[in-house]
C-alpha cells in the first residue's frame, strides 16, 4: 500500500478553484502561417481584489481632487487678479488723458488774452477809462415804478 494514496491532496488558497473566461482572439497573420489560434484566459477576480480596487479607486480619486482643487483655486484667483489689472489699466488711461488735457489748460491759462477774457467775465473787471453796463432783466423783487429823488439812497 502507498502511503498517500487514501488521503486527499491538500487545498491550498491558490489552488481554489476560481472562473475563468477564455476568449478566441481575432487571428494575427504571422500566426496564421502557423496555424496557431490564439486564446485569452482571463480569471474573474476575487471578491476581496475588487474590493481592493476599489478602495485604491477611491482614494486615487480622494488625492486627485486634493491635488486639483488649490489649483482650481488659484485659476479663480489669477482670473479675478487679471481682471482688477484690466480695470485698473483702463483707469490709468483715463486718468492720463484728464492729465494732459489739464496741462495743456495750464499752459493755455499763461496766455495774457486768456487771462483778460476771463477775468472781464468771471471777475466782471474792466480796463481804466471803460465802464461796466450790467444787464438786468427785472423780477417781482425789483419794483417797476419808484420815483427817486436826488440825493436818496435805494435799498
């Protein structure tokens, strides 16, 4: 009698039996001279594996959204910077272009006809010898028919 031969062999984890999915790939024409077929033999992975991946999956994915959203972030803020900066510019033109208007006024104002006409308007000045003829239009204040004597002062 053979020692081992009533006893079963021993199963191990690996050699339990698990599905396995053969597939017949299309043929490749260095093969067909041989006239091999070619086979896929793929195992259905174990409960526990797809688990795993799984959780590998999601912490990837955990990671890549830690990695992206500060990125995000500073896309947002460099958008809003640019932004301010544009307005910020066409401020400046702005403002550069009230500031050469305003110095070619000054420049216009060292003129000694400028400086006349405006002071005979805004200041109502007139030259020695001229006088000055004010123009009134009259209202309800001033009284149309007032008689004065000589020498009277009107308030």
């Amino acid at each position: 009698m053979n020692q081992g031969a009533g006893r079963e062999p021993a199963k191990s984890r690996r050699s339990s039996e698990k599905p396995v999915f053969l597939t017949v790939l299309p043929p490749n024409p260095d093969a067909a001279k041989d006239g091999l077929i070619q086979v896929e033999v793929r195992r259905q992975p174990s409960l526990g594996k797809r688990r795993s991946q799984r959780r590998f999956a999601i912490c990837l994915a955990a990671v890549m959204m830690l990695m992206v959203l500060p990125m995000i972030r500073d896309g947002l803020a460099y958008y809003h910077l640019n932004q301010q900066y544009q307005a910020l510019q066409a401020e400046r033109d702005r403002l550069m272009s009230v500031q050469e208007g305003l110095k070619q006024e000054l420049v216009s104002l060292d003129d000694p006809v400028i400086i006349e006409r405006m002071a005979r308007e805004n200041l109502g000045l007139v030259k020695p010898g001229e006088s000055k003829v004010v123009q009134s239009i009259p209202t309800e204040d001033i009284p149309q028919k007032e008689s004065i004597t000589a020498g009277e002062a009107v308030h």
